[in-house]
C-alpha cells in the first residue's frame, strides 16, 4: 500500500518522503500538482493508503484536487501539509473531505504522528 505526496516544490516532497521512510513507511508514489496527481489516483486508487497534499499548486490547487479524489476515493484519509493557515481554506478543505492540516515547515515525529493516526504500518 502506498501513501501520494502531491507537492509543486522537489524539496519538499523529498523531505516528506525522508520522514515517512524513517518511520518504515517505503511504499511513495509523486506528483508535482493536482493535475498529476489526479491522473495517478485514476490508476492507482486501489494501492494508495494515505494521500498528503500541499494547499497551493498550480494547474490544480490541493483543495480543489480534495474535491476531485472525493469523486474516485472517499475513504482514504487526505491530509494536507502547507504553509496556508487561513481558517475559511481549512474549513473548505475540511469540507471538501480532507481528514487533517500540518502547517509547513513541520518536524518528522509530529508528522509522523498524524500519518499513524490514520494508518497502521504494516
């Protein structure tokens, strides 16, 4: 099973990777904007356990792509990670189904610990 990192910047996505791969957590897929992202929950739904979603990106930003995979997935736990602290986008998000909301820049344990709220490792 595997957890979609949806963020525009490399860095980040590389540093969420980092932390769930120190928690055991191996099994990423990418995607650089909604758009992309979109495109891999097409395909992989099924295989995809947890998705985490930055809230500003272009072509496609992480509230509107909530919406879109709420139409395929309307299960699996959404968190979105993201430097945006406005209240009426979280309550939106919220709303559109996303389950949790991490405020950039985070650390590993805490994070992690929002992850293992939502899953349990296998």
């Amino acid at each position: 099973m595997a957890i979609l990192i949806v963020d525009d910047s490399d860095i980040v996505r590389d540093v969420v990777k980092q932390a769930l791969n120190l928690y055991g957590y191996k099994d990423t897929l990418e995607a650089r904007d909604g758009v992309e992202a979109l495109e891999k929950v097409k395909k992989d739904s099924s295989r995809i356990e947890l998705y985490v979603f930055d809230v500003n990106m272009p072509n496609m930003d992480g509230i509107t792509l909530v919406g879109e995979v709420r139409k395929i997935d309307r299960s699996t736990p959404i968190i979105m990670l993201t430097t945006e602290t406005d209240k009426d986008k979280m309550i939106k998000a919220k709303n559109f189904g996303a389950t949790g909301w991490i405020i950039k820049p985070f650390d590993a344990p805490r994070f992690i610990k929002v992850v293992e709220m939502f899953l349990k490792k296998t």
